[in-house]
C-alpha cells in the first residue's frame, strides 16, 4: 500500500515537542490524552503509514518521564457502561488498561474516580484496585460546572477533590472513554499545584482534527465522519485567527469551552499560559504526512465506509439514524463522494448481476486488481473471494483446488448435523482453517497462506450484510469491509447473524 505518513518522523518529533512543553512549566505538565492510546485504527486507515500504536510508541520514548493516570467517571461504573469496540464495561476496561500499560514498561500512578458519588459499585471497583496495588483518589461533581468559575476554583470546587499524588514530570491523563472527566482532572490538579507552589501547566494530546490542514481536507471531514453520531464540528479557532492572524481548525467542543477554561487558568495561576485552544495542544501529525494525496484519497474512501456503517447498523438494530445519516451524506457531499463509484463496489454488484442476483463479494488487492466471489454450494461469497484473492496473490489459477470439496464436506456435515447450523456454506474463518490443514500436503495451499499479511489494507465490498463471523474474521486481517444493507434473504422476519 502507498505511504502517505512518516511514522519514525512523527513518533521523533512528537516526544520532542512534548519534552519542550513540559520544560515550559514547572517541570510539571498535565498530558490530557484524547483519542486511542492503543490500536488507534481509524488513525491508520485516513494516514496510511500511521501505526496504530504510534501514541503508545512516542509515549515509551517518554517513560522514563511520564506516569499514567485513569480516570472514570462513577456515573460510568454505576450504569455499567459499554466500550462499543471491546464489548466491556468502563470497570473491566481501566483494568485492561492498567494491564497494557505495566506490560509496556509505562508506570500507572493511580486512578481517579471522577463525578464521585457512594455506591456499593464504586466502592467494590475502588477496593479490586487496591487489593491490586493501585491507589485510587475521588473528585466530586461541583455545581455550576462548567459555567461558575469563581465557584468551581474555590475550596468549595476543585478544593474537595482529592489531590492526586504523582512522581514524574510528565502526568498522563487518559480515560475508557469520553465524558470521563480528564479536562476537569487536570485543571484540578492545577489548582492543587499551585496551592502547593507548583506552577504546573496542562496541555491536550488529540490527532484530530489535524490543526494545520485545510478545515475540509478528506482527513478532517474522516474525523467528522467518525465522530458523526457525537455531531461533532470541525471549525475554524477564532481564538487562534484573532491573536496570531493564523488560520487552524480545531472542533466545536474545544472552541466552546475555551472561555471558561481560559477564566480558570486565570484564576488558578493568574494568567493564562494559552490565547487559543490550538495553542493548548501538542498534536504534530499534519507536520509528518509526506504524502498528501495518498491521506486523501485514504479519507475519502474512509468517509464512505462511516456512511456504509451507518447504513448497516440501522438495518441491523431497526434504530433510525436520521441525524447521523444525514450528517454523513452531508461529509460525502463536501468530499465529492457517491455510493458505487469504487471499483470494489462496481465489481461485486457486476458479479452479482451475472449469477442471477445471488451475493457477491470484490477485494481489490494492493496492486488495484479487483477479484470477486460468489455464494456456492461450498463456499459463502466473502469466502469465496477470500480464497480468490490468494490464489492472485500467489500466482496460482483460478480453477486450482486448494481446498478439496471432499475436505470441506465433513466441516459442512459437522455444522448441520451436529452443531445445529443452517447454513452449510463454510464461511471465511472456517475455510480459512480447511486451508491452513491442506497446507501441511499442499504447497500451492501453503504459499497461498504465506499470502495473508498481503490482504492487510484491503477494501473489501458485500452485496448483502455479513454474518458477525465473517465480519470479525476480514477486520482481523486488517481488511476494510462495506456491505449494502441488505439481508440475504430479505423476506424473513428473524435475521440471525
């Protein structure tokens, strides 16, 4: 795949420059990190050549420097809410952090339980961490927040939350998820500091949007995209334009609480050390993309696959997404985008044309060469493409078996007879492991498995909506996947998927 980001250049130039924000106070900075720290994906796909762990990479170049706090909020535990990605609770997931975290050599201070309030929850979550070593600290809802500044720094505000206590010159702040509260943890630390004399700054660790890239470059609208059921915007920072003359973007949320914010550092250390939002971040990444229309082209395609998504879960869930739709016809509108242009789509529904309506899959490969796959008696489409895509990759023809139907007949025969199932076509993961067996005896199977690593960053395109097995098995080979959100079989009433 094409290159368009300097992954070594990004990860070198963002320590840096945090090292160089951190001298700029009093040896103390208060790192509020938004976004993914690990498996930053979406990042990935809209800057080809981001790794998905670079934020978790540049930190490491700081761990000699930096601790990690989390921080969650009780209402969060209390409700048990959901990480849409990982399936967990907020609860289990700082725990999956804390794991990450110590695995990587990063040291873990603490945790803060933010919006405090006494539930049987809340103290059972905060007495697992202590039993694991891990000391946890409470902050308090404040009335009037975030509008009544002179009340929120005041003894009665910020005053009665607890100090956190912390060793190291560089305080990262993260968070399961947003609305846990990291702004308003690091400006009461602040607070805390400079009671105790400590002239601590704050700044915010957030990839997008891109601050010094067009407001509708593809990679900024990819970011609108992504966040469309928050109905976050993209804006110019008026801040920014009114005290240097210089044009940035930053989003609405950011520019709405500048105000306030702005009135609190005042409070706290008597000025301000920020004239805008932008000033307040630390992001480098629109200084490392090398290859600008490469990122282009990867925003585009990525906004259209937020709009597929969008279409998809509404089908799925029978929830209407009005608002979101509309936001995301609105981002493909502004990026010059309709459904079915891409030669991946145009393909599949091609091939699906040609056997009468049945489904259809295309993965264009790396080189632009689009295959396709259609439902058989053997194979599902996408796993039918799958194995089409290999044998291209490995040079082998098309008519070439490399997988027996005599090997796949006892699979379909398990699935019925025994495991209850339906449908005896062998989806991708399953023909996937018929495949890895016949590579034992089999050296064209072999080499077409040596081929795998090679499908990572293609687009892939379904006639019909995948199962959920055939969905996580193509996202597990790093395949990008949009479906029409159609059933197989649109007549049933009960789709199991």
């Amino acid at each position: 795949m094409k290159i368009g980001f300097d992954n070594d250049k990004y990860l070198s130039m963002q320590s840096e420059h945090i090292r160089e924000r951190i001298k700029k106070f009093d040896n103390k900075l208060y790192l509020e990190f938004g976004g993914k720290l690990f498996d930053d994906y979406h990042a990935s796909r809209v800057l080809p050549g981001f790794q998905p762990d670079s934020k978790l990479q540049m930190l490491l170049q700081l761990k000699d420097q930096a601790e990690v706090v989390i921080v969650i909020s009780a209402e969060d535990i209390i409700s048990n809410k959901i990480r849409g990605d990982y399936g967990i609770t907020y609860d289990l997931d700082v725990l999956r952090l804390i794991d990450a975290f110590q695995e990587v050599g990063l040291y873990v201070g603490s945790v803060c339980v933010t919006k405090y309030a006494a539930a049987p929850e809340v103290e059972a979550f905060e007495k697992r961490l202590n039993s694991l070593g891990i000391r946890t600290f409470r902050h308090y809802k404040i009335p009037g927040y975030p509008n009544d500044v002179a009340r929120i720094v005041s003894d009665e505000g910020y005053g009665k939350n607890d100090y956190i206590e912390t060793q190291r010159p560089l305080v990262v702040i993260t968070a399961p998820g947003p609305g846990s509260g990291k702004m308003a943890t690091c400006l009461s630390q602040l607070y805390h500091e400079y009671k105790r004399g400590v002239k601590a700054g704050y700044a915010k660790f957030e990839t997008f949007p891109i601050w010094n890239i067009p407001l509708k470059h593809p990679v900024n609208l990819a970011y609108e995209a992504a966040t469309a059921d928050l109905n976050d915007v993209n804006m110019i920072d008026p801040f920014h334009l009114e005290a240097y003359g210089v044009t940035t973007v930053n989003y609405n949320r950011d520019i709405e609480i500048f105000p306030v914010v702005n009135a609190m550092f005042e409070l706290i250390a008597g000025k301000s050390p920020y004239k805008s939002p932008t000033d307040m971040g630390v992001n480098m990444a629109g200084n490392c993309i090398v290859d600008d229309a490469v990122c282009r082209e990867a925003s585009r395609k990525e906004i259209l696959r937020r709009y597929f998504k969008c279409l998809c879960e509404q089908k799925i869930t029978g929830t209407v997404k009005e608002t979101e739709r509309y936001k995301l016809e609105l981002l493909m509108n502004q990026a010059d985008l309709t459904v079915g242009q891409r030669e991946v789509e145009k393909q599949a529904h091609a091939r699906s044309e040609s056997t009468g309506g049945a489904p259809a899959a295309a993965i264009e490969l790396p080189d632009g060469t689009v295959v396709t796959g259609k439902t058989g008696p053997l194979l599902g489409a996408a796993a039918s493409a799958l194995m089409n895509a290999l044998k291209v990759l490995a040079g082998i023809p098309q008519e070439t078996d490399l997988v027996s139907a005599a090997s796949i007949e006892p699979i379909q025969t398990l699935k019925t007879n025994y495991l209850g199932g339906k449908n005896p076509r062998l989806h991708t993961d399953e023909i996937l492991i018929a495949l890895s067996s016949s590579a034992a005896s089999n050296e064209q199977a072999a080499a077409a498995m040596h081929q795998l690593p090679n499908l990572k960053g293609c687009d892939v395109h379904s006639t019909v909506l995948l199962s959920g097995v055939d969905t996580s098995t193509l996202n597990r080979l790093g395949m990008y996947l949009t479906c029409d959100p159609v059933y197989e079989e649109e007549d049933r009433k009960y789709h199991k998927q």
